[in-house]
C-alpha cells in the first residue's frame, strides 16, 4: 500500500516536471546558441494549446491515429510508474523489472512505429522504418548494460541495482558499472530521439525520425505524443541518473525522506536535462547510417561490463 | 480419456476422415473431412493431456511384419509427459488449422487427396510426439513427411514454382530422415533395443554416442529449420495452402524441437554434454539470421516461414542455455531455461497460427502475399487485422501475450546464470543475450512491418484496394473468422495464464523452482516474478485518468475527418508514393550489408537524341539466402556434375560393361586366392 | 587304356585347347575363328573321350560324343553361317600383339591364382586347371576387344569351352542332367545371339557391336 | 502336396506349349496371368503348409516356398496390369510361360546345377521379350543382355562347378543343396571358398548388381511394360535367392566372410550408380531400372550385414519392392502409351491430364522412396538397424548418403512429371491423352498392388512366422 502511494507519487511528481525538463533543455539550448529563447515554461503552453485545438483525422487513416497517442502516453506512464525515480520501492506485484519495463518501453516504440505507417504518406513511412530500425538496433546495448549492472546484484530488478549501489559507493565507480553507465547513456539519447542520433528540432524532411511519425496527428493528438515521448525522456534520464547517483531515493512513506527525494529527483534531472542540451550544442546529427557504428560502441561498451563484471568481479 | 484410448480415436477419426474425403461429395468434403480432422485434434489434446497428468504409462503395441526381439521391437505408442505437450500442441494447432480449413481450403487443397493428408499429417505429428520407440518414431516422421508433401504439391498447377519447393522440401525433409535413420540405428544397436526407454537406460558413451548424437543433431536440425538446414522453410511455406503452412509451422517444426530436447535430455544426455555449446549456437544463430531475413523479406509467407526459424532458433537457444547452465552445475537456473523452450514452443504454436491463418485470409482476399503491394485492408478486414495483430504482438514478444512471457523467462534464466567461475559461461552467456536482443529488436521491425503495411496505410494495388469481402454467405466462412478469433485468444490467454502454464510444463520435467504466483502470475522462486494480472491493473490504473482527460478534451473540442493526409505537401498523390515493405527494410539491408550481400543492378538508359538526359533509371535490388547460395548451389552443382560424370559409366559401350564384369572377375579371383 | 596314353591324350588336348584360344585373339577374321572354335571342339570332345576311355565311364563317352556334336559341330556351324555372309570385317580393338600379350598376361595369371585351387592334387588333370581359367578368361579377353558380334560369339564360345574343360578335368564333368541342360542353354545362347546379330544386320546396317550405342545415360 | 511342387514347373511349360503350337490368340492372351496365379496359388499353399516338401529333384523348404509367392504374387501383378489393348503376340504369351517356368524351377529345384540351368533359361526366354519391339534400341538391348547375363551366369556355371569338384573330397560329389549344407559332407576348401565367389558373382550380374549391372537398365526399358515389371520384380530376386542359396553353402563349410563382403561391395557400388545415374536420368523406364539396382543393392545389403534381421528385412523387401516394382512398369508403360516418349522431359502435368495414371505412379515412387506406410521402409530402417548391429556402421552411413543422392534424383524426375499444369504441351496429341482409358479391371492390378505393399507391413501373423522360418531354412536363426 505505502509502495503503491509512493508509486503514485513518483508518477505525479514525474509528470508534472517533464515539461519543466524539456523548457529547461530549450532555454539552456537558446541561450547558449545566443537566442532568447521562449522561456522553461514553454511546454507547458504548448500542451495546453494542442489540447485546445481541434485535431484532423485524414480520410483513409485509421483507429490507429488516435489509438496509438493513447498507447504511447499510457506506456511512458507505466514506464515512469516503474522505474526508480523518487523511490526504490515497487508494488510486489509489479517489481520494476528491467526487461518488462524494456517490453513497455517498445509497446510505446510500436505505437509511434504504426503511427507512422498509418496514412500512407511517404514521410510516415521513412520515419517509421527508421525509428524501428534503431530501435532494433538499441536493443542489444540496452539488455546488455543493464545485465552488466544487475551481475553484482543478482537481480535484474531495478530499484535492488540502485539499492546495492547506492549502498557501496564502490560500485559506482567500478570499471563495469562506469561502462555499463555510458552505454546507457548512449541508449537514452537513441531510444529519446535526442542528439546525435535524431534531432528533435529538425525541421528538414529527409533527417526527420521522430517528426516525420507524427506528421499527421494534430490537437490533442499530438499533445499525446509530445507528453508521451517527453515522459520517455524524463524516465530514461531519470534512470540514468539514479544508477550514477543512487542517493536521495526515498524507501519508505516519511513525509520528510519523501520530501527529500522528490527535491534531490527533480534536482538532479534538471542538471542532467541541462547537461544533455549543453553538450548537444556541440554535436551535429549523425547520419543515419553511422548510427549504428555508434550504437555498435555502445554495445562494445555494454558487452565489455559484462564481462568486466564476470572476469574481474 | 486415457492416452491410450486418445490414440485409438485418433487413429479411428483419422480413418474416419480419410474415408469422408474419399465419399462425401465435393460440397460438403471440406465440412465433413474438416470436422474429422477438427476431432483428430481435439483427441490428440485430449491425449495430450492425459499423457501428461497419467501417472501410469500408456502403451500401445502395433506389431509389424518384420520379427521383433532382433533389435526391432514392434511399434511401441506411449506418450510420455513430455510427448503429451507436444501432442497438445500439434492437437491444438490442427484443430484450429482443420477448422479454418474448413472455410479455407478450395481447389486441390479441398479436394480427396488434400483432406485425406491433412489427417494423415496430423495422424503422423501424433505419433512421433506418442512414440516410445524408434520404429514408431520414424514412422510417424516420415508419415508427415509424405502427407505434407501431398499437402504442399496443392497449387502445383497454378504456380510453377511449387515444383522446386517441392523437391526441395522432400530432399531436406529425407536428409533428416536419413540422418534420424542411421542415428537410431547406431543407437540402437548399442542399446541393443528399438525402445526409448532401454536407450536412456543404455547410457550409451564413446564415439558412437557421439557419432549418434551428430546425426540426430542434424535430422532435428533440418525439420526444426535451423540454420544451415532451414533452406526449405522459406520456400515450402510460402508454396502451401495457408492452413498447411500454419499446420507446418507451427506444429511439425516444433517436433524438431522435442527431439532435440529428448535427445539431450533423455537419450543421450551424457553424450551431448559437451556439445552444449554447439546447440546453443544453432539456436542463436538460427535466430538472429532467421529474423534477419525475415525482416527484409517481403513476401509475408516468406516472411512468417523465416520467422519460424527465428523462433524455433530461440526455444533451441533456450535448450543450449540450460544444458550449459546444468554442465555448470546451476540446475535450478537451467531447469528455468528448459521451461522457457516449452514456454517458447508453445507460445510460437499459438501466434504462428494465428500469423499464417491471416495470411492465407489475406491470399484469399487479394490473391497476393506481396507485401509490396497490399495494404489498407484493416478497413475491410477488422477481425482479420485484429488477430494477425494479437498474434504480431505474440511474435514480437510484447506483454502481455504468450511470446512475452516465454522470452522472459528465458531472459531471465540467462541473467542468472552465473558466469564467475565459469568462462564458457561468461563468455557464451553475455554473447548469447547480445543476439537473442537483437533478434528480439529485429523482431519487432519484422511485425510492425508486415502489421503495418497489410492492413495500414493505402492500398498499394488493384487487387488490394477492391479485396474479397471478409465474410461471405458461404457455407464456412464464418469458420476462417473463428479459427483465427480462437487462435488469437490462446496468444493473449497464455501471455495471462503464463503462471499456470509455465507450472504446468515444469511440472512435466519434473521441476519444482517454478510456481505460480498469488495472482496468478508467473514466479521463479528467488529469481522474479512475472504477474501479467498486476501489470494489466497498473495499465487501468494510469489509463483511468488518462481516459478520463480524453473524455473532458473530446467534448469540447471534436475531431475533423478531412480527406487529405498532409505528409509535408505530398497529398494525395499515387500509393506509388508510399513507403513498401521493401522501402521499409531498406535501412536494414544497408547496415547489414556485409551479412545479406544484396545484389543490385542499376540500369539507365538514355533518350535517343541526346546522351545526357535519362530516359529510364531501373534499379533492382535482390536479397537471397546466403546459405544457400553459399553452401546449397555448390552441392548441388557438385552433384549435376557427378551425376554428368557418372554418365560416362553406362555410355552404351558394351566392350565398357563387360570390362566391369572382367576386372570384378580379375578382383574376386585375387580375393580368392588370398589367404 | 593304360594311364600314360590317357594322360599324354589330355595334355595334348588341353595344349590344343590353350592353343587354338590364344591363336584365336591373335586373328583378325571371324571366320578363321570359327575354324578354330571346330578344332578346339574337337580337342574339347577327345579330352572328355580319353577321361571316359580311362575310367570306363561309358556315360562320358556318351558326354564326349554329344560335345563332339555341339562344341565342333552345331556351334561352329550357326556361327559359319553368320561369319560367311559377307563379313570381313577388321575387327579387333587393339592390335594384335596387344591381343596376344593380353592372352599371355591372363594365363599367366590364370596359373597363379589356380594354383591354390588344386589344393596339392599333382594329377594331369589337377595340373591342367589353371589352362581352362585361362580359356575362361582368353574367351572373356575376346569378348573384351573384338567389334564384331561374331568374333564375341566366339569368345563367349571359347568361354564356355574353358568352363567345360575345368568342369571335366576336377570332377569328370558334372551330372549328366545338368550337363545336357547346360548343354542345350549354351547352345539356345548361340542361336539367339546369332539370330540378333541378322536382326542387328537388318536395323544397323552392320554386325559391329560399336554401333550398339544407341542406348546410354 | 507334391502336386504344388510340380504345378509350378509343368503348368507353364505345358500351357505354353499348347499355345505356342496352337496358335490361338484369343486363348493365349489369358494364358499367362493364369500360370501366374497357379504359381501364387502354390506359393500360398507351400507357404501356409509350413513344411518341407520334396519330389525328385523339386524341394520347398521355407524360403524356397517364400519366393515362389513373391513370383507369383508380382507375376500376377505384371500380367494382369499388361493386358492391355496393345498386347503381346502369342509367341510372346509362350515365352512369358516359359519364363515363369524357368523361375519356379529354379527356385524349386534342390540341385544348384538344375538352378543354374533354370536361371540361364530365363536369359534365354527373355532374350526375345527384351528384343520385342524389333527396333535398334530393342535389338541392342537384347544382344547386350543376354551377352553380359550369359557370361555372367557362365562364371557362375565356373563357381557350381568348383563347388561340385570340391564336394569329390568327400567322395560323393553333389550339386543338393541340402546335402551341401548339410552336416554330413566335407568341402575342400579352396575349391568351396573360390566356387562359392564366383557363383555369387555371376549370379549376381543376373541380380543387378554393379559392377555388373549394365545389362540392367537397357534391358529393362526397352522390353514391354509387363516383361519389365516381371524381370525387375522377380527376376532379380530369383538371382538373389540363388545367392542365398550359395552363401548357405559357403556359411556352411567356408564362413560367411567373404560372401558378406562382396554384398556389402556389390550393395554400396549398386547404391552409388543408381545414385548417380538417376541425378541427371532422362528416361523414365531407365530411372525405374535404375530404382531396382538401389533396391537390389539395399537387399544386398541386407543379406551382406549377416543378421538375421537383415535377412528377414531383405527377404521382406524383395516382396514389397517386387509388387511395387511391377505396378511401376506397368504404369510406365501406360504413360508410354499415352505420350508415346520415355522422355522425362516429354511428360508433364500428369496428375491433371491422367490421374488415374499420375497419382498410382507418385505413389508408386513413394513407396520406392521408402516412404511409410509402404513396407519398403520398415525394411530400409530394420537393414540399417541390421548393418549397425553388426558393427558396419560406415556401411549404413555410406547407405544413408547414397540413398539421399537417389531420393534427389529420383524425386525431381518424378515430380517433374507428376506436376505442373495440364495444358504446358499441346502439341503432344491430346487426342491420345483420352484414348485409352483403361478398364477397372486393368487398374486393379495397380491398386491391388500398392495396396498390398502397403499392407504387408501390417500382416505380423502371417510374415513374421513366414521369415523366421524362412531365414532358418538358410541356416541363419535368430
């Protein structure tokens, strides 16, 4: 019961500052690139006129144009309901293991993936084939980074990693879980559509991934997806994060450790948004075919923990 | 119902069929012989089941005319446990495929031969998964081999390439046979017996076992289509009647996989110890190659045909791993891993029926299988796009259906397997888990793929824009619609049921470290727990807001039908426009260049007045299977030519053949002569 | 008949025997062939003839009597019958010093792996085992290298001669049913395959067994 | 019970007398298929009396009784499916009587010499059947045949009679073979062991099997459909039971050692030319020559491996591989009649344009392939079986491939045939496509016969008891 509460909370602390994130990754972005920017709290603003508008639906297209925002924005809730942002504890039924939060994570994948495909347009299908194709590729580096962390647990279950590590601080630093950490990271920016693997502000036809999927929902539509993919982001980050600073996660229903996690969650993803957005400043998009030679890298990187961990742990 | 008795009505439904074909008049054949066969089925669960919970063995003896006490016993049928999952499996998968037979099955596929090896077939997958001895095993083997070749030949008037299929469906389908043949015959003649059990108890060692063990290897390999030996997969499933190819598929395959499992489990455990390594990498390579090809086909037989080696391949890697983990001496985790092959048996049974039925909807309706040229048709065949979805899921391995719950078990089992003293282990687990994730990514691509450019998007033909109309007032169609409706209830009933399930199999082999959970989820005790229920309700719980938004945003702002998709200015142009299957797996046939080795032609020609300006730009890009072309079209050649070469022996030249006679003369007077 | 007289009587025959096969690959004309096989028929007969005579088997002077018939009679005379209608023909596929080292090499050959056969049995008629596998493996020598179908009428003759010659010398010949069966199936061979080689006349215009190549893989 | 001794022998010749100085065709026509079921009526009657039975130089011991069904049993086969429109003249009709008499002495008779004369009768009686049609194929068939059979039964004629000689030891030559088996008679060894060699090699060219094989396939496609059936299913056999006949000789004074080793050379290099021959076979008859030398091979195979399971699968197979082999030939020549080619190329879309002639036909090639429920493959895995037990395990795998390469060959020519629309060559005289409809009275024979082959593997009362004995007879018990 107190773990469902705390669950609850994380949702909504969670949802409620991901738009936050995204304004401040904008702002930080703007400013560094010499422009004013429109300010954090942008996307709040946004969603509230998608919502407001009155969405199309093209004739020919099907239920999937207004199933699949639904999808995407449940399965990114369920994916922030799972994984250890504000707490490390998980309703027993549901423990936040990794490779079911990994299969939520592709449902959304398939939604925006059929999205596309949807209308019929050559640009949804371009998108669609692309996302799925790194999405494919992604899959190795993410079982294999997460294997590596779960090896000195014993657990594939997300909040004991962060647990354990956040209990020996000698973990952290280890060569694997550094390894296992950066592969990861290289995940969240591939599976985000972030830099330098899709570029999220693109507004040229032939780079687009992610856009060219959503290219024909409007309205509320494409509030959904927007909120959806976002909370992808904050889940991911905020995962990221934990496993490389595993401390401030509340276990138990104390009003005041309660309080101190959510400050130290939104704190820490906030710098880490604003990190990312820094550091995208300097890098340019990759082309599509290099991705996988990154994502190979990363893989290496992952499969090197693991290994790591077996040989030298 | 006893195992045995399930027999004998099997046998006796499938007489029963084969006459029905034979006398019923064309118009009701396919309802009377199809009801038969649906009932073969349903006795072979039947039978199934009881094998399985009966604590006393059921045998059934069928002498035959070659004396038995001389290493050839007379034909032994006694289900173990084992064999009852098996005869569940293929018992369920040919009720279904009977049933959507019955609406289905037109021309040669309905005609008397076509019905008659249908149950034959069935009758023959019965007995190998009922065998207790070799006689009996290969009998049955070599029954469905003869009945689906039948099968098979259906359309061989209308489409020439049934033809090649065909041969090459029989020759791979007679190496395995051989292969088994002379396996069982080493290991027979150590055990000094036909029956399975005097084989376990024969622990046979030594280069025969070994010897043994290799050609059982490759007779399994060959009919579960892993890779190398899967080349007749994509060619005779396409080939087949659609409920042929389900029945193939979904259950025939899966034999190969229980022999393997007896093979190093029951039979020559001690023998394929050390080959552990090598099952396991037929199996992942069978997978991540499978999934390969399939996700850059586009014929969706094709497609589905390349998919069954990918998951065949993955329920082979699941044996692997747990042989492995159990020469490690990590028995809990492998007795996991073994149960997730089951899991992953059973689990592809459902949704690859399901994924061929949809097709052969598909054929009927638009009369192609090309993907590159359907689509749209989820508008006039919701049900159809509803299972084929269902079971697209499945293959995809998404919760909460049957394919979820069987990959992660398997998953798990290899995350806990542990590699710290054990350097086989952590070197093959970690490299294992790598392609097993990206056979579960290219998975994905593959069923978005085939979900979304059949039924999405615009039609991309004639024939698909104006398909046959989902239902019609044909006696059966209703039929088709609820073999497929009841196919896609078993890929979400045994994503939910994994609990019970997965008990249920580990109970079969005899293990105990699998339980089912309060919910009825599925728990591995000290390892995790899977709880499709509990994830199911947190689904409601955050939908419920959610919903509740939707509803609040609904009404005040209402939806816009335009008739225009925007797609940045392209409006509605040509569905030559579209992005195809082909298009799709563009991207992946670039990066995996170097495994694939497309072969591309690009031709332009010229206007005739001026040289510069291009006329025409044609560009051709062919994918083949690399095996074959690689290792089947030099045997073959190797084999035109010594057959060539051989012709010189019989040249017509009578001085030739009586040489023959004179050196064997000249030969056996040496021979005599020496002491 | 004393013992030496019998002895020297079947060496001569069997060096006649051995003679006329070898003299048999080394000419080119079928019908100085079937000459030979007439000489060679009648060596056969008195070879039998002088076994009987010295053990006063009046069943094989009638076997000597019937040979004499068939072997230097019949046979010879359906194989004239085709040899003379217009058959000059060269026939054989090697050269004749091939034909004759063959011949040599064969006896040589059919000497030692005879040898053991007589198991240490040092009679003239023992000793003279290794000659009729020699004429078994000369006629078969001819069948080898000769085109035209008389000339394998022969060797298949000369064949049977040496099989006849062995069949007498180890055990007088074998019962008097089988002998005549065997008899009368050699003989039935020979007219058929005489009869064939008219019918091969009629449908290839010629007797030359290289022309039968009609039917190969 | 001697009367079924001498029914065998004396009804054809008899018969065939009558008709051949007669003249009569409508009588004559009939004559044949009669003998045969004389000869399978007494086949039946030895086999089911289960005793010895012996009359001057006739004697039926199980085996011997064994065989003689199978001759009548694919005699009936093959005569009834050749009655056909097109049939045979009367002198034909004679020769096939006297044929059959030849192979029921020769599986009667007690004295290996009186078999060898009855085997080298066969020769004879066939030589015109072979050279029926009196074209220059059948001609050079013919001549090739009976040269290469005659001089292959001729070294056997050499092997009877070094075995006559070697029984002088013992001071009472003789050609019974009971008494050759027989304890009571020494051999001397050298003349056994080398009589005992070259019997089994010149019986085998009669046999079929390489290297002496290449009378085989000439002859077999060029004779009339029925005669092949009849030389393809029994002859063959009848030349292998005189080869079991020598090698209870051999086992009984010699050892068993080099008979087994030259059927298990014979068997694998009969097994690889049919596998090789039949890969690139352009002629159908021939492909079905070829499929007998890889069937004689594998019953070679069978007898070579030493076991009693191996002789009772090999006894089982000649049967099985007889019936279907006839009801093949027989088919074939309907085809032939139909498309008038033996071409494999010239044949197509069988199963649309004749399904009465293309599905007997691909079940035929089944049950040739060793496909079940035909008993072809209860004897192809027990011969396995057999050879493994015996330690030839490369033998068996060797088996195993070559038998792969003939299922490729033999598979893609027949399927090649069998499939394929019906309208691919109209130029190939529909007209003759709808001519001959044979009767249901001449179909019988075919399903009877694949029908049977298929049930015989299913009739454990009647032939386990029957092999038992009949490998007993041969001196090899269990």
């Amino acid at each position: 019961m107190i773990a469902t509460l705390l669950v609850i909370v994380q949702v909504v602390v969670a949802t409620a500052i991901t738009p936050l994130l995204l304004g401040v990754m904008r702002q930080v972005r703007a400013r560094m690139e010499g422009r004013v920017g429109p300010g954090v709290l942008q996307p709040y603003r946004d969603v509230r006129k998608l919502l407001a508008k009155e969405p199309l639906r093209a004739d020919g297209s099907s239920g999937v144009l207004i199933a699949a925002p639904l999808v995407l924005l449940v399965s990114s809730l369920m994916v922030v309901a799972l994984v250890p942002l504000v707490t490390t504890a998980n309703i027993p039924a549901v423990p936040n293991d990794l490779f079911v939060v990994v299969s939520i994570l592709l449902i959304g994948t398939v939604a925006l993936a059929l999205l596309g495909l949807d209308a019929g347009t050559a640009f949804g299908g371009m998108g669609s084939s692309r996302h799925m194709m790194i999405a494919a590729l992604v899959e190795p580096t993410v079982l294999m980074s997460v294997y590596a962390l779960s090896i000195p647990v014993g657990s594939s279950t997300l909040s004991k990693i962060v647990v354990a590590r956040g209990a020996d601080v000698t973990r952290v630093v280890t060569p694997a879980g550094l390894l296992a950490v950066v592969a990861l990271v290289v995940v969240v920016l591939a599976e985000t559509g972030r830099l330098p693997v899709d570029n999220p502000s693109t507004h040229l036809e032939l780079t687009m991934i992610h856009e060219s999927m959503i290219l024909e929902s409007g309205g509320r539509d494409l509030a959904w997806l927007e909120v959806g993919s976002w909370l992808r982001l904050t889940a991911l980050l905020g995962l990221v994060v934990n496993l490389a600073l595993p401390w401030g996660l509340a276990d138990s229903a104390q009003p005041l450790a309660v309080l101190v996690a959510v400050v130290a969650f939104i704190v820490k993803l906030l710098v880490a948004g604003a990190l990312v957005a820094a550091a995208e400043v300097f890098m340019a998009k990759v082309r599509l075919f290099k991705v996988p030679e990154l994502l190979a890298g990363s893989f290496v990187l992952a499969f090197l923990a693991v290994t790591a961990s077996y040989l030298a742990g | 119902m006893t195992a045995v008795g399930g027999l004998v009505t099997v046998m006796t439904l499938t007489g029963l069929a084969v006459v029905l074909a034979f006398v019923v008049p064309q118009r009701y054949r396919s309802l009377a012989s199809g009801g038969a066969s649906m009932g073969i089925g349903i006795a072979g669960i039947f039978t199934g089941i009881a094998a399985m919970t009966s604590v006393p063995k059921a045998v059934l003896v069928i002498p035959i005319a070659i004396p038995g006490g001389l290493g050839l016993d007379p034909l032994l049928l006694s289900p173990t446990p084992l064999g009852g999952v098996f005869c569940v499996v293929v018992g369920a998968v040919g009720a279904v495929a009977a049933l959507y037979g019955i609406g289905y099955a037109h021309g040669p596929a309905a005609s008397r031969s076509g019905w008659s090896a249908f149950a034959v077939f069935l009758l023959g997958m019965l007995i190998v998964a009922a065998a207790g001895d070799v006689v009996s095993f290969l009998l049955g083997w070599e029954t469905m081999a003869i009945a689906s070749t039948v099968l098979l030949l259906a359309d061989h008037a209308v489409r020439p390439a049934v033809r090649p299929a065909a041969v090459w469906y029989a020759v791979m389908t007679h190496l395995s046979f051989l292969s088994l043949a002379t396996g069982f015959a080493l290991v027979a003649s150590t055990a000094h017996s036909t029956t399975f059990t005097q084989i376990a108890a024969a622990h046979i060692t030594g280069p025969t076992g070994i010897a043994a063990f290799l050609l059982l290897l490759v007779g399994f390999a060959t009919k579960a289509g892993l890779v190398p030996l899967h080349v007749w997969l994509p060619r005779a499933h396409p080939e087949a009647p659609s409920h042929v190819s389900a029945l193939m598929s979904a259950a025939m395959v899966k034999l190969g996989v229980y022999g393997i499992i007896l093979l190093t489990g029951t039979w020559l455990p001690d023998v394929s110890r050390p080959f552990a390594i090598l099952v396991l990498a037929l199996g992942v390579l069978s997978g991540a190659y499978g999934i390969l090809q399939a996700s850059i086909t586009s014929d969706l037989k094709r497609l589905l045909a390349y998919s069954t080696t990918e998951n065949v391949g993955l329920a082979v890697t699941a044996v692997g791993v747990g042989m492995l983990l159990s020469n490690a001496g990590q028995d809990a985790v492998a007795a996991i891993a073994l149960v997730a092959a089951l899991l992953l048996v059973v689990s592809h049974a459902a949704f690859k029926t399901v994924l061929f039925l949809g097709a052969g909807t598909i054929l009927h309706a638009t009369g192609e299988r090309d993907l590159d040229r359907l689509g749209g048709l989820v508008r006039s065949h919701p049900v159809t796009a509803w299972t084929f979805g269902i079971a697209a899921m499945g293959a995809a391995a998404l919760p909460v259906t049957s394919g979820f719950g069987a990959e992660w078990t398997l998953l798990q089992a290899l995350v806990h397997g542990d590699g710290r003293a054990n350097i086989t282990l952590a070197l093959a687990l970690p490299v294992t888990l790598g392609l097993m994730a990206l056979t579960i990514g290219l998975g994905l691509l593959t069923f978005v793929k085939a979900f979304g450019t059949a039924f999405l998007a615009r039609p991309r033909s004639a024939a698909a824009a104006t398909p046959a109309p989902e239902f019609t007032s044909m006696p059966g169609s209703a039929a088709m619609g609820v073999a497929q409706a009841i196919g896609a209830l078993a890929v979400i009933g045994l994503g939910l049921a994994v609990g019970p399930v997965a008990t249920g199999l580990s109970s079969v082999l005899g293990y105990t470290g699998i339980v089912t959970s309060e919910l009825g989820g599925l728990r591995l005790v000290t390892i995790g727990v899977l709880d499709p229920y509990a994830l199911g309700l947190l689904a409601l719980g955050l939908a419920l807001p959610v919903a509740l938004l939707v509803l609040v945003v609904r009404r005040r702002v209402p939806r816009r039908v335009t008739d225009l998709a925007w797609g940045c200015g392209g409006a509605r142009t040509s569905p030559r426009m579209e992005y195809t299957a082909t298009s799709y797996a563009e991207p992946l046939v670039r990066v995996f260049g170097e495994a694939l080795r497309p072969t591309r032609s690009l031709e332009v020609s010229h206007l005739a007045e001026d040289h510069v300006l291009e006329n025409r730009v044609a560009f051709a890009q062919q994918v083949t299977d690399i095996v074959e072309d690689r290792w089947y079209a030099p045997a073959v050649g190797w084999l035109r030519f010594a057959g060539d070469q051989a012709r010189r022996v019989q040249n017509g030249s009578i001085h030739r053949y009586l040489g023959f006679s004179f050196a064997a003369l000249v030969v056996v007077l040496i021979v005599v002569t020496l002491p | 008949m004393n013992a030496s007289l019998t002895s020297s009587l079947v060496t001569t025959a069997v060096g006649v025997l051995l003679l006329t096969a070898v003299l048999q690959t080394w000419r080119r004309s079928a019908a100085g062939s079937v000459r030979l096989l007439v000489i060679q028929g009648l060596a056969l007969a008195t070879l039998v003839a002088a076994l009987g005579a010295s053990r006063g088997d009046v069943q094989l002077l009638v076997v000597a009597g019937v040979v004499a018939l068939v072997k230097a009679g019949l046979l010879p005379w359906a194989l004239g019958r085709t040899a003379t209608g217009r058959l000059v023909e060269r026939d054989s596929a090697v050269r004749p010093a091939i034909g004759l080292l063959g011949a040599t090499v064969l006896t040589m050959f059919a000497y030692a792996v005879s040898d053991p056969l007589r198991g240490g049995d040092q009679s003239a008629a023992a000793r003279a085992i290794p000659a009729g596998m020699a004429l078994v493996l000369i006629g078969f020598w001819i069948l080898l290298t000769r085109h035209s179908a008389v000339s394998q009428l022969v060797g298949f003759v000369v064949l049977d001669n040496g099989i006849a010659m062995v069949a007498f010398l180890t055990s007088d010949g074998l019962p008097l049913t089988v002998e005549l069966g065997a008899t009368l199936d050699v003989l039935l061979v020979v007219v058929i395959l005489r009869t064939l080689t008219t019918r091969m006349r009629n449908t290839h215009g010629s007797t030359s067994v290289d022309d039968l190549t009609e039917l190969r893989d | 019970m001697t009367v079924f001794l001498w029914l065998p022998v004396l009804v054809p010749t008899v018969l065939g007398a009558i008709i051949a100085w007669r003249h009569s065709d409508a009588f004559a026509r009939f004559v044949p298929l009669v003998v045969a079921l004389v000869i399978l009526a007494c086949g039946i009657a030895l086999v089911a009396k289960g005793q010895v039975v012996t009359s001057s130089v006739l004697r039926a011991d199980a085996t011997s009784s064994y065989v003689l069904l199978c001759v009548g049993a694919v005699a009936v086969v093959a005569l009834w499916g050749g009655l056909s429109a097109q049939s045979l003249d009367v002198r034909s009709d004679a020769l096939i009587c006297a044929f059959l008499a030849a192979m029921s002495l020769a599986v009667l008779s007690d004295n290996l010499g009186v078999m060898w004369v009855a085997i080298e009768a066969t020769t004879i009686a066939t030589a015109f059947l072979v050279g029926h049609a009196g074209t220059r194929g059948a001609t050079e068939a013919a001549w090739k045949y009976v040269v290469l059979g005659s001089v292959g039964v001729a070294i056997a004629f050499l092997g009877i009679v070094l075995v006559y000689a070697s029984s002088r030891a013992s001071g009472a030559p003789t050609l019974s073979w009971v008494a050759l088996t027989s304890g009571g008679i020494s051999l001397s060894p050298h003349l056994a062991r080398a009589g005992v060699a070259l019997a089994v090699l010149g019986f085998a060219t009669k046999a079929g099997l390489a290297p002496m094989h290449s009378w085989l396939p000439d002859a077999h496609s060029q004779a009339p459909a029925p005669v092949s059936g009849l030389m393809s299913g029994v002859l063959l056999s009848v030349a292998m039971y005189a080869i079991l006949r020598v090698q209870a000789v051999g086992a009984a004074h010699i050892g068993v050692g080099l008979v087994h080793g030259m059927l298990l050379t014979f068997g694998l290099l009969s097994l690889a030319v049919a596998a090789l021959l039949t890969l690139t076979q352009r002629d159908y008859k021939r492909l079905l020559a070829y499929s007998s030398i890889e069937h004689m091979g594998i019953i070679a195979l069978g007898v070579g491996s030493g076991t009693s399971l191996g002789l009772m699968a090999a006894l089982l197979h000649m049967l099985g591989h007889g019936v279907v082999k006839a009801a093949m030939f027989v088919v074939a020549g309907r085809v032939l009649n139909v498309t008038g080619s033996s071409r494999i190329a010239s044949v197509t879309g069988l199963l649309k344009r004749r399904p009465d002639l293309g599905w007997p036909f691909l079940v035929g090639s089944a049950a040739l392939l060793g496909f079940p429920p035909f008993v072809t493959f209860f004897t192809e895995v027990a011969i396995l079986v057999a050879l493994t037990e015996t330690g030839l395990w490369w033998a068996a795998g060797a088996a195993a491939l070559l038998l792969l390469v003939t299922f490729i060959g033999i598979a893609r020519q027949v399927l090649s045939m069998a499939l394929g629309a019906p309208d691919l060559h109209p130029e190939s005289g529909d007209h003759a496509l709808v001519a001959d409809r044979p009767s249901r009275f001449r179909t019988a024979p075919v399903a009877i016969a694949l029908l049977s082959g298929a049930a015989i593997s299913f009739l454990a009362l009647v032939f386990v008891p029957v092999l038992g004995a009949a490998a007993a007879a041969l001196g090899v018990s269990r």
